[in-house]
C-alpha cells in the first residue's frame, strides 16, 4: 500500500495562530486509513481547531493539509465545498437544522447532492436512522430531542451520503452513561460496518482509548506523544504521563500564566 | 485605571479605522459571493419563497398599520395647516406627493429594519453559534448560497412592495380622515392629487429609493448576523448594530437620493 493510500489525511509542517497566541507550531499528524484514530489533548490546546483544519474551515498559517490526495489550502472554495461530500462531521452541538424535522435533517445531504427520487431519500435515511437506532424518532422536531438523541441523529446525518472520512468533535461531552456507552458503540461500529476513517477529538480518557486504534497527544502547539493507547499508557514522556493518567501536579500547570500573586494583591491598583 | 497617552489614542485612532475599513471589505466579499459566487443552493426558488413569507408576508402587519396611521396624522395635520390659507382641497396631494417621495421609502426601511432586520441578524446569528452554518459547510453545502442569498433577494423584492403597500394604505388613511371626518370634498381630495403626482418624477424615484433601501438595510442584517461572534451577547450586540446602520445608512442616503432626484443642481 502506498503512502497516500495507506493515510486518508497527513498534516504535514502545519502551523496556525490566532492572533498574536501561536495554536500549532510545525505540526505533523498522519491518520490512517480505515482506522480509529484519536486526538486528546488538554482543554484549550486546540483539538477542536484541529478538525476545523482538516475540513478547511481554516486555512493554516503555514503546511499542508492534504486529504485523500488532495491539499486543502490550494483548493478554490467550489472544490473545498465538492470535495467535503467525502467528509462528515459531527459537531459537538450536534448542529442540526432547528427548522427540519428529524427525518429531513438526514435527508438534507441526500436531497441537495443526489437526484434519487423520494422513496430511494426516504429508504436510505430510515437505515441511516435505525443503525443509530432513532428510526421511531423521525417525526420529531430537534427540540424535542435529548442530547444524546440529537447527536445520534447528527450521527445518522453525518453518514447520510456514506462519507469516506468520519469527524467527531467532543463526542462524549455532556453525554450520561448510557448515551456514552451508545455513541462508544456506535463509533466502532460504524468504522468497522462501514470501512470509514474515523477521527475523534476528546479529552475523555476512557472512552476514547477503548475505541482507538491510534492516539495523538497535543499540548503547547506541539504533538506531545503518539501510539497505540498502550503505548502511551505507558510513555516516558511526562506531559503525556500526567495527561494519560490524569494527574494534578506535572509539567501541565494548573495555573494560566500570571504575574507574581504577592506583586498582583499589594500591587499598584 | 491606567492612563491613555496621545500617541496611543493616535494608534487606536488608526486601529479603529483600520478594523472599519477591514468590515467593508470583508462585507463586500461576502455580498459578492453570496449573490454571484459558484455552486448551487439546491431547490433556489423554494428557499426564496420560504424566505419571501418569512420577510415580506410576515412584515405586512407592521407595515399596514403604521401607513394608515401615518397617512391619518398627515391629512390631520395637513388639513390643519392648509386651513389657514384657505387650500384645505390641496390635503390629498400634499398626503400622496409626502408619502411617495419620502415618507412611504423611508419609513418602510426603517420598520423593515426593525422587524425584518433584526429577525434576520439574529436567526443568522444563532445558526452560527449553534454550528448549524459550519454544519452546512461541512455537508458540502455554502451557507451563503443556502442561507445568506435567499435572505438578501427576499429583503430586495419585497421591501419595495412593502413600500407601495404603505404609501397605498397611507393615502387610503389620508382620505378616511380628510374626506371622511373633516369634510373636504372628495371630488378635489382626488383630483388635486391626480393632477400634481407625476408618475416618473414621484412614483418611480419613490420605488428607486426603496429598492436602495432594501439593498442596504438587508446587506447590513445579513452580514451583521453571519459575522457576529457565536455568543448570546455577540448576536444581541449584532442585533442592535444593523438596527443602528440600517436605520443611520436609510436616513443618510434619503438625503443624498433627495438631493440627487429633486434638488436643483
């Protein structure tokens, strides 16, 4: 297998900032192909715009982005939009249409980018909506929904057009335990069922490394660590220790960056 | 509290000029994407309709009732004036010259700011902080073809319309009040006005200025609710901003279009 195909996105040399406040700095990450692959991090550190650049939401400062063959920070915006038909996401939100009713929600990719005529729509989304097991659901409007529910229909619309690549963005955030242990399933099984890149952003430990088959680590602009979760259980690395074993005191300090406390409370006011 | 030197008031100064400068541009853009960019919305005419109720059909109310008032508290106030100098048979085209040239265009833009503007800064607004605009990106869909241009077509088409509506209702209150309550003879109410309204000269200018009116105030809602911070006080900040512009932009234009149409240059 080739090295293009055998990496279904590789960030290669990649920087971002905003502002003045650097978010990456020389950044390579590769994503293999068919694979779970994980990206944890601290709060903050910038997972979440991470997967913005992986989906061109933003353009690096500086490297490349390339997915399945194609450098994002080249393409016009027609052929971003064209080529995001391979991508879907799944927004922490769930960001669903608040003016659809379920069933259009993951109808919505169907009916602006294929011509099938409505009882092919409303086949394929009645799959879609029983692999997430909302099927009895469709009616519904999203305020009608719970969080968890939301997501799994997010979940179902993301797959609608049966995406090569599959983004999460905090799956697990908010979730009670049976909607975690639903969506853990649930990203396993679609990865596997249906051969798809998975790649999820999380800093829920757990969760995420009984799902991954490969972790990054970011922190400080830079790919602390990488492996399997074992791997990393187990690295020499302190930062990646402290965050895989999830431990107060460590190189990642509890305090933001301040000037000296006994200079801030007597201090000129 | 830390004190402001001249050359760092100088330096925001320029700061701030630089950012309006930096808004306009990024507002163009946005404006020129929206309406000529590639890549199809899906069902256009569809998204167009919806938005056509939404915006025009949902601002009739509004617009109904303030024009007959309007054209009420002019015939009243008209009637009053005139009176005086024996010319009360002229109320009615003092009522329809007022309410096509000026009051008609102006007023309409100014409540559809209110109404429609707002109601469109903050739907926009709240899509992009719920993700529901990063959402469509990602779904291979541009939320200015989807969301942004059938908003701005619907404001350009029906605030127009809304105009004529109101200046209509305006004369038709004008006349209830003239004719009607005071008792000037409707023979001359309508003759008066027939004789001294010129289709090209009031009419017509009347709709010019509308539809620049509508092409601003919707430019402002549209682009204050997608580029407005995600945040529950960004949208309401962003609310507040179009009403201001719209209002301020309606206001100043209404004199430069005035002076370009009636002024003796």
């Amino acid at each position: 297998m080739s090295a293009e195909n055998k990496y279904a996105v590789e960030l290669k040399g990649v920087s971002f900032q905003r502002g003045d406040r650097a978010i990456f700095n020389n950044v390579d990450i590769r994503i293999p192909r068919g694979k779970v692959t994980a990206i944890m991090g601290p709060s903050g550190c910038g997972k979440t715009t991470l997967l913005r650049l992986i989906g061109a939401q933003l353009k690096p400062s500086r490297g490349e982005v390339w997915v399945n063959g194609l450098n994002l920070p080249k393409l016009s915006r027609a052929e971003l939009f064209d080529m995001r038909k391979q991508m879907g996401v799944l927004f922490q939100s769930g960001a669903l249409f608040t003016d659809l009713d379920v069933f259009e929600n993951v109808a919505f990719p169907l009916r602006v980018h294929t011509q099938l005529p409505d009882e092919m729509i409303r086949d394929i989304v009645l799959m879609k909506l029983q692999a997430v097991g909302l099927r009895g659901a469709l009616d519904l409007m999203p305020d009608e929904l719970s969080g968890g529910m939301k997501r799994r229909v997010a979940l179902a619309r993301a797959i609608a057009l049966d995406p090569q690549i599959l983004m999460y963005d905090e799956p697990f955030v908010g979730q009670d335990p049976i909607a975690m242990g639903v969506l853990v399933r649930l990203i396993r099984l679609l990865n596997d069922a249906l051969g798809i890149t998975s790649i999820v952003v999380s800093h829920d430990l757990a969760e995420t490394a009984s799902i991954a088959d490969y972790l990054y680590v970011v922190g400080d602009t830079q790919v602390l660590g990488q492996g399997t979760p074992e791997e990393l259980m187990n690295s020499e690395n302190p930062r990646v220790r402290q965050f895989m074993q999830g431990t107060p005191d460590g190189p990642v300090p509890f305090h933001f960056p301040a000037a000296n406390y006994r200079d801030d409370l007597l201090g000129e006011r | 509290m830390r004190k402001t030197s001249t050359l760092e008031r100088v330096r925001l100064f320029g700061r701030a000029g630089l950012d309006v400068l930096a808004t306009l541009g990024r507002s163009t853009v946005f404006l020129l994407r929206a309406l000529f960019g590639r890549g199809s919305s899906g069902n256009s005419l569809q998204l167009l309709i919806k938005q056509l109720y939404s915006v025009g059909v949902m601002s009739l109310a509004i617009i109904v009732v303030s024009g007959v008032f309007i054209g009420m508290v002019l015939s009243l106030q008209g009637f009053s004036i005139l009176a005086k100098y024996g010319s009360e048979q002229a109320v009615g085209q003092m009522v329809a010259l007022t309410l096509l040239r000026e009051l008609g265009p102006v007023v309409t833009a100014l409540l559809f700011a209110g109404r429609a503007g707002s109601a469109l800064t903050a739907e926009i607004g709240n899509m992009k902080s719920t993700e529901q605009l990063s959402s469509l990106a990602m779904i291979g869909v541009d939320p200015l073809k989807y969301i942004v241009a059938p908003r701005l077509w619907a404001g350009f088409i029906s605030m127009p319309l809304l105009a004529m509506i109101f200046s209509v209702v305006g004369i038709w209150g004008g006349a209830m009040v003239a004719v009607d309550w005071l008792g000037v003879y409707e023979g001359s109410f309508w003759a008066n006005m027939q004789s001294s309204v010129a289709f090209r000269e009031d009419v017509l200018n009347g709709v010019i200025k509308s539809l620049v009116f509508a092409f601003v105030v919707t430019w402002i809602a549209v682009f204050q609710g997608y580029d407005c911070e995600p945040t529950s006080e960004g949208i309401s900040r962003a609310t507040t901003r179009t009403v201001v512009y719209a209002s301020l932009a309606v206001l100043g234009l209404d004199f430069i279009l005035t002076a370009l149409m009636f002024g003796d240059f």
